[in-house]
C-alpha cells in the first residue's frame, strides 16, 4: 500500500515541494505533470515533455538496453528528437556518472 501511495503521491507531492521552495511555475507544473504521457499538448517539446521520459527512463537505469523499451511506450521520445541511438548514449553516460558519484560518495562500501 505504501508503495502505491508513493507512486501516486509522488509528482504532486514533487510540485508542492517546488512550489514552497519558490521555483518557477513552469518547473513545479513539470513536476506534477511527469506522469501525463497523453497530455493535448504532448508533442509539444517542453520541460514537461523532457521530464516524462526521464522518468520512464529511470526504470531502465541500469539496464540501458531496455530503454528500447521506455522508447516503443512514449512518442515523447520522438518528439524531443531522441532516436533509439540517442537515448541508449544519454543513459549510458548518465549511468557511468552515477557509479562515479556513488564511488565519490563511499555509497559503493
């Protein structure tokens, strides 16, 4: 149940966060938005946009090969121009600097 709630709590909770801590409309709107693949304006390219796939991406963060996958389920991906190619070196690169700042961090012991 907890991990329900979380997952449906999770962007507006985000928003009120961002929202408190004073950032800009459009940021804390991109946040509570994260989950509205089919939102009337989707093939709009905006930081809305950018944020849904990142977080489609995450599920496939150490899996980079599966991205595929999070790329077949969101024209988004299209839309903000990432191909299969594209999508696979972001994650790839952002997975090399994760494992790094967990190494910096001792997160790794």
């Amino acid at each position: 149940t907890r991990d329900m709630l979380m997952h449906d709590w999770h962007a507006s909770i985000g928003k009120a966060i961002a929202h408190n801590w004073g950032l800009p409309d459009e940021i804390a709107d991109a946040i509570g938005d994260q989950d509205q693949l089919d939102r009337p304006d989707a093939d709009a390219r905006d930081l809305t946009g950018v944020l849904c796939v990142a977080v489609r991406c995450a599920a496939y963060f150490d899996e980079a090969e599966q991205g595929e996958l999070a790329f077949r389920v969101s024209p988004l991906c299209r839309w903000l121009g990432l191909d299969r190619r594209a999508l696979l070196r972001v994650m790839h690169a952002a997975t090399q600097q994760t494992a790094a700042l967990r190494a910096a961090l001792s997160l790794d012991q």
